[in-house]
C-alpha cells in the first residue's frame, strides 16, 4: 500500500480506503456460515488443554471484589459474534462513536476486540458476515462510523505503524507532533490507582482495572484527561498503562489512539475537551456507573455524584463519604487546567509550524522559556507606560 502512496503509509482514513480498496477475498463468502457452525461447546473429536493457572503462567494470584464478565476462547469469540450480528437493524444502525459509555452490566457495543486481538476471532470472517448481512437490510451505516468500518480502522493502524518508526514513541517520530508534556509522576499514579478526585474519570479507571476493559467513549475520556484536556501527562505514560490493563491491547492500535487523544497526530482539534464532569452526566444523570465501580460513592445524592467536593459537609456525612478523608479531592480544578492545557498545546503548535516539525520537546522547552523571557521586557515596559500615563 505505501508503493501506492509514495513510498508512504496513507495517514487518512480516508485515503486509506481509496488505496485499500474492497479485498478481493470479500466479494466471494466463506463457505462456513455461521447457521452451519457446530453448537457452541460442541468440539467433536478435539482435545481439550487445560487452562494453564496464574500461577503457572508466572504470576501471583490476587483477591478482587470483582472479576472481568469476559471468558476467552474461539467458542465464546463465536457465541459472542451470534449474538452481536442477530440484531440485524442494532448492526445496521451502529454508529461510532455514538453509544453508552456508562452501559456496564449490557455494554453498548460488541466487545470482540479481545478476542479479534488474540485470534480467537477471525477479523476476515467477522467481516464476511457483517457484509452478508448489510445484503439483507435496507439502509446501514457506513465507514468509517460502521461496524465493518471499525474493523478497517483496526487495518488503519497496522498500515500506519508498519510504515511509521518510531510510531510508539514522540521522539524520532515523523507523524508526531513535540509536545513539552509534564513530568508529573504524582499526577500519572493518581490517574492511574483512580484517585483524581474526578468520580467519572476514577470510576472508568477502576472499570479498566477490574475488567481490563471499558467502553471506546469512556477511553476517549481519561485519554485526554490525563494528556491535553487536564493533567498534560505525557501519552506514552498513558499508553504503558493501557498496555499492560487492558485485555483487548494491541500495539498499532493503542499507540495510534493515544497519538489520537492526545492531538500528537491524526486528530489536531486540541480545543475539543472531554469534561471529566458533564460527559458522562449526559449518559447517566444518577450515577450508576460511579455507584457501581466507586462503591464509597453510592449514597451521594445524583446532584452531587459528578462533583462531590461541591457537596455540602452535612450531605458528605450523611453520604458516609468526606470528601478529602473517604474520596480525594480533585487534583486539578478541571476549569482552569483546561484553559492552561489548550493555552500549551497552541504554544507547542505553533513551535512545532515554525521549525517545520524538526524539533524536540525539549527544544520546545528551551524556546518557550526563551519566549517567556523576551516578554518580560515588554509586559514591564507597559506596565511602567501604565504607571505614567
């Protein structure tokens, strides 16, 4: 594909798809439908391997109040795929990003990345029957915003990381905005152990480490967090965290999504903020999710559930939740980390125009230091005209 591009990995959806085109395997379906698969658990004359314990794989067993509701495995990868595509007008309707990010208990969408990630499913005959079954409906969805479309942005990626080095990493990254992020390690634990006093953005952490998984919007939502919209960690940091929690982690595609949400690259909109407060209010205004995965929460009145530092002392006693003692303060206030993230990411924007790309963070650094210096001059100069005049 990059021979078609010019020796370059298309950095578009959309161009992807011109250059991908529809694979040539599409137009003829596989001969094994899903009506003519076994029964799930049926395995014929096949052996069954035990599953190897935690122990065994070299791990240490550990206690949790709760357990990903995921099973592995090729049989619940085909059960699961049934189920999704039997609602013929759910597939045809889908539309990402749109859906619940608060939907734990029926989450709003497939979950078969895991199984897509570990060959438990093959991404192929998914997209065989998604196709055999867009024959059969009037109208659907179409990419990028389809579900066979979400299976094209998982090729997306592979294309781009394949033909980008250094695509897990800013430096040396061609495709990769400089961008002088914090090193702020007290910032990245309090993200990560769920403590930024921020119950949406605490509660979807806790999900991920429960489940190893979390709704695409509820990703979206501490991706940008922690990077553009409040904290200004750095994404790679991010990126390590989802890596090693999630159960559907894959190397192209986390990596491209954290360059996405974090306004490195693919997506430049940085003024587009999730807020950790009124986001997941508009999907779920009495706080299930928060209650469901922040239990030292679920007496807070739904007024205060999004904001409990707001809530006053007579109801955080009556909530059995002191706000600062049971549940951390936030650690930023979001109104005023917002405006000074967006304040940096124009300033490292427009750093990274002015030396054509061809620059480091640290150099960055070293420029807006230097810009801050040049100012000071004028800003006293005016300051003495104001004093005069």
């Amino acid at each position: 594909m990059s021979k078609k591009n010019g020796g370059k990995p298309p950095l578009s959806y959309q161009s992807f798809l011109k250059l991908a085109g529809e694979p040539s395997w599409a137009s003829s379906p596989l001969s094994i439908t899903l009506s003519s698969l076994p029964p799930v658990g049926n395995t014929g004359n096949c052996n069954i391997s035990e599953v190897p314990t935690v122990e065994e794989l070299g791990y240490e067993e550990t206690q949790q109040d709760e357990l990903s509701p995921f099973r592995g495995g090729e049989t619940e990868a085909l059960k699961r795929l049934r189920e999704s595509i039997e609602n013929k007008e759910w597939v045809a309707k889908f539309e990402k990003p749109k859906g619940d990010p608060s939907a734990f208990l029926k989450p709003a969408t497939t979950v078969l990345s895991p199984y897509l990630k570990f060959g438990c499913l093959s991404s192929r005959y998914f997209y065989i029957c998604l196709k055999d079954l867009y024959k059969n409906v009037k109208t659907h969805t179409v990419p990028p915003v389809s579900l066979a479309g979400q299976l094209l942005w998982r090729d997306f990626f592979y294309t781009v990381a394949f033909g980008t080095p250094s695509f897990d990493r800013m430096r040396g990254n061609k495709i990769c905005k400089q961008i002088p992020w914090n090193d702020d390690d007290e910032l990245l634990v309090a993200w990560r152990e769920a403590r930024t006093g921020f119950p949406w953005i605490d509660a979807i952490m806790t999900q991920l480490r429960m489940w190893g998984w979390m709704h695409h919007l509820a990703r979206h939502c501490v991706a940008c967090f922690l990077t553009r919209g409040d904290l200004f960690v750095h994404w790679e940091k991010g990126r390590d965290v989802f890596e090693r929690l999630l159960i559907d982690s894959d190397w192209a595609i986390n990596n491209g999504n954290w360059l996405w949400l974090s306004c490195s690259s693919f997506f430049y909109q940085y003024n587009r903020i999730y807020s950790p407060i009124s986001f997941g209010k508009k999907y779920d205004p009495n706080g299930d999710y928060i209650r469901h995965f922040l239990p030292v929460l679920k007496d807070m009145p739904k007024e205060y559930i999004y904001e409990p530092w707001t809530a006053p002392l007579s109801i955080q006693n009556k909530a059995k939740c002191i706000i600062g003692r049971d549940y951390p303060k936030p650690v930023v206030a979001h109104d005023s980390a917002s405006k000074d993230c967006r304040r940096r990411m124009a300033e490292a924007y427009a750093l990274n125009q002015k030396m054509s790309g061809m620059v480091s963070a640290e150099d960055l650094r070293n420029l807006r230091r230097k810009l801050e210096e040049d100012k000071k001059p004028e800003v006293e100069n005016k300051r003495q005209r104001k004093l005069i005049g």
